[in-house]
C-alpha cells in the first residue's frame, strides 16, 4: 500500500488506474489551459504569516455553509462523469462526505442517478442543476431532487455552452467508452477499473438516460450539451428556477463583481466565486484573484465559497483568509476517487484536513472563523489592474 501524504500521490495513482480518456477529461482546461494553470500558481503567489508563542491547543476546523454544520468549510464539487473514475463513483464520494461531515455536491451530468445517491446515503446532499432547452425535464429534475431531500440546489451559470477541451475531442470521450482500436489498447492495461466497471450499478448518465428522448447521441457529453443546454438562460429565468426549487440555492461560475451584484439581488443564499476549475473561459481570471473584487462588491450581503485550483489545505486556508465563507473541491477529490475509490475520496479530504489545521496552528491560529488577511502576505497589485 504506497503512503499517501498529498493530493499529488493521489493524483499520480489515479493517472495510472484510470483509462486515459477519463484521466484527461479531469485533467483539462479549455483552449491554452492558462485559466486551468493559474488557478493554481496564483495560490503559490500568496504567502503565510508565521506566528509562534500562542496556545495552540483546541484547534477547530469545523464551521458553516448556508447554515449546514461542517468538519471544514470544504464541499466536494459537482463533477461530471464521477462514475466513470471509479465505478459507482457518485455513490462512493457521496459516503464519504457524509462520513467526513462535508456536502456532497452531485452532478446533472452524474453516471449514478439522484435517486442511486440518495438511496445510498442518511443525510442530504446537494444538487447541481444544468438547465436544458426542455423545460418539463428541467422541473422534473428539480422536483427529483426535491423528493430525494437535497438541502441546496447548485445552479451552475458559467456552462451554458462547453468550453473546448481539445483532450475530449482527440479521444473521443464518451460514457460508456466507445470501443476503437486506440481506446481498446488503453484499457487493456486498466484491467482493475474494467473489472469494477462490470459491477457497477450504471455506465451512462444517470439522470438523463431514460428521462429525456431526442438525443443522437446518448454516451457524448459533447452532443447532451450541444442539443440541450439551454442558451438563452438569464436572470429572470434564473429567478424562476428559485421560485420553483424554494429552497436555499448556490450561485455557481461567478467571476465578475457585477454578477455576484446580481446573485445577491435575485435573493440566492451563496454564490460561489469559480471559473469552472478553467475548463470554460480560457483566459480569464484565477478564482482566488477574483475573489476580492467580489467581496467588496457584495459587502457581506451574501455567503461567498470559491472553487478552482485548491490542490492542499493551505489553499483552503488561504481563500478563507482571504474573506470566502467556504470553499469547494473538484479534482482533489477526483484524484483520490480514481485512486483508490472511496477511501481515496477520504483519504484526499484527510489530507487536506491536517494541511489546513496545521498551517491555521502555525499561523498563530485555533479556529477557522479567526482566519483573516492578517495571517496572509499578498503581492502588491495581486488582483491586477486592467484597463476595462
Ligand atoms: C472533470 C470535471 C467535471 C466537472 N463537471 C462539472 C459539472 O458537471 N457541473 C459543474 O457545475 N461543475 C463541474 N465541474 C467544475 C467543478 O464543479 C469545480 O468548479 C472545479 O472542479 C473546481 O476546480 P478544481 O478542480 O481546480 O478544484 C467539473 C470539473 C471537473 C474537473
């Protein structure tokens, strides 16, 4: 059994298990990749502030989002495919979150279905939303998620259309695998996901296959969003979609103060500051260097988390300190799932545990609501100055 002490063993093992098509998929920006690089390399920008002779003992990473008591302000994000880096994959990230305390955020775009999870977890998860051109099915699946108890609908605004990923397109992505030559002679050395694979409950989008007709063609991720996302989505629908969940709701993909702005008008109960891990816009922003503008934009009017790049605890502590309510993990995670399945999920949410309480202990801190710009040094002009 290797030890594991960072998100980066996970990584490496989840590269060597997982067919390539699904390690790529996770592993991709859009266009250039620069937004993907960046998210991480400006979190390396910002540095900690030592601080030593003070009581570190009672440490605490325990905190809130949308008033849901968590072990550290940390969900798991909604990843499409999940279940095709481990079989089950939806099912096996879900438990683990639960087990650790931390929401679980499931995709539309899931291989096992809202009601796989739910049937397979005590507690409620979240729900992202994609909103397509059938509007019947997009009431269908929020009242899914309704009758599966999900505490909080995450509607996803930065996916109306899919960034390009020139991995995906090069090998054909598709779930189930398509059997060419190439794919074949991949998996033929990923024999023990092939065999977990032939176990597993579902192979193809959960939530869709069977729910909705009229599609060429069933297994692309490319051709569902193509024919069915909904290009015309606004404010006004947005507010729509509110009204009819009823519940608390995350804003997710916004990057642009004037949006978060508009989050807080419609009424929503947090936004979360991303750019879609950098797999939508190529070119804009890191997450982490928006994050003030939007603070101040917003003024405390609403519950801010940020996603993208955050590939350690320190990260984490890092956008908390920074001002963010709460944080989201996409591929830190799902290097831990293609790893080692469910134990990989713990095991990745664990390290990142010990990182953000030991760096909160070096700082000088015991608690994650103590965190703040006082513990970071930020470059002078890290959020840049751009001529509009
Ligand atoms: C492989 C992959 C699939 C994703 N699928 C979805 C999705 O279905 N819905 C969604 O809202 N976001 C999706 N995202 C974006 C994540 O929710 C999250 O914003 C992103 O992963 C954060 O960046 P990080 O991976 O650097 O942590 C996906 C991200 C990855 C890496």
């Amino acid at each position: 059994m290797p030890v594991i002490t960072n998100i980066a063993d996970l990584k490496r093992i989840h590269e060597r298990r997982v067919p390539r098509m699904f390690y790529d998929y996770a592993e991709s920006g859009s266009w250039t990749e620069q937004t993907f690089r960046e998210n991480t390399t400006d979190f390396e920008q910002i540095r900690l502030r030592q601080k030593v002779a003070v009581d570190m003992s009672g440490r605490s990473t325990a905190g809130k989002m949308i008033g849901q008591d968590v072990t550290m302000p940390v969900a798991l994000a909604p990843v499409g495919l999940t279940g095709m880096q481990h079989a089950d994959g939806e099912i096996k990230a879900a438990r683990a979150a639960e087990a650790f305390g931390v929401p679980y955020t499931l995709s539309t775009m899931s291989i096992n279905s809202i009601e796989d999870v739910a049937e397979a977890t005590t507690k409620p998860f979240w729900f992202q939303l994609y909103t397509m051109n059938d509007t019947d099915y997009t009431s269908r699946l929020i009242q899914r998620a309704k009758d599966a108890g999900c505490s909080a609908l995450v509607i996803t605004l930065d996916l109306q259309l899919l960034g390009q990923r020139h991995k995906d397109l090069k090998n054909g992505l598709s779930a189930p695998p398509k059997l060419t030559a190439r794919t074949i002679a991949n998996l033929a050395t990923k024999w023990a996901w092939g065999i977990e694979m032939l176990g597993a409950k579902r192979r193809e989008f959960g939530n869709i296959v069977g729910h909705v007709d009229g599609i060429d063609d069933p297994a692309s991720l490319g051709a569902w969003t193509a024919q069915q996302f909904d290009l015309t989505l606004d404010w006004s629908k947005i507010s729509k979609l509110m009204e009819q969940w009823g519940g608390k709701v995350i804003l997710k993909g916004i990057l642009d103060p004037e949006d978060a702005k508009m989050a807080v008008k419609v009424g929503a109960d947090a936004i979360t500051v991303s750019n879609h891990g950098g797999r939508q816009l190529d070119g804009a922003l890191s997450s982490i260097r928006m994050l003030t503008p939007i603070l101040d934009a917003v003024g405390g009017d609403i519950e801010v988390h940020l996603d993208s790049g955050i590939r350690s605890g320190q990260d984490v502590l890092k956008a908390l300190a920074m001002g963010a309510n709460g944080t989201m993990i996409g591929r830190s995670y799902i290097y831990g799932l293609g790893a080692m399945g469910q134990k990989g999920v713990s095991t990745a949410l664990e390290v990142i545990r010990k990182e953000l309480d030991m760096t909160m202990a070096l700082c000088g801190e015991t608690n994650v609501a103590n965190l703040g710009r006082h513990n970071l040094l930020i470059p002078q002009g890290f959020e840049g100055t751009w001529q509009d």
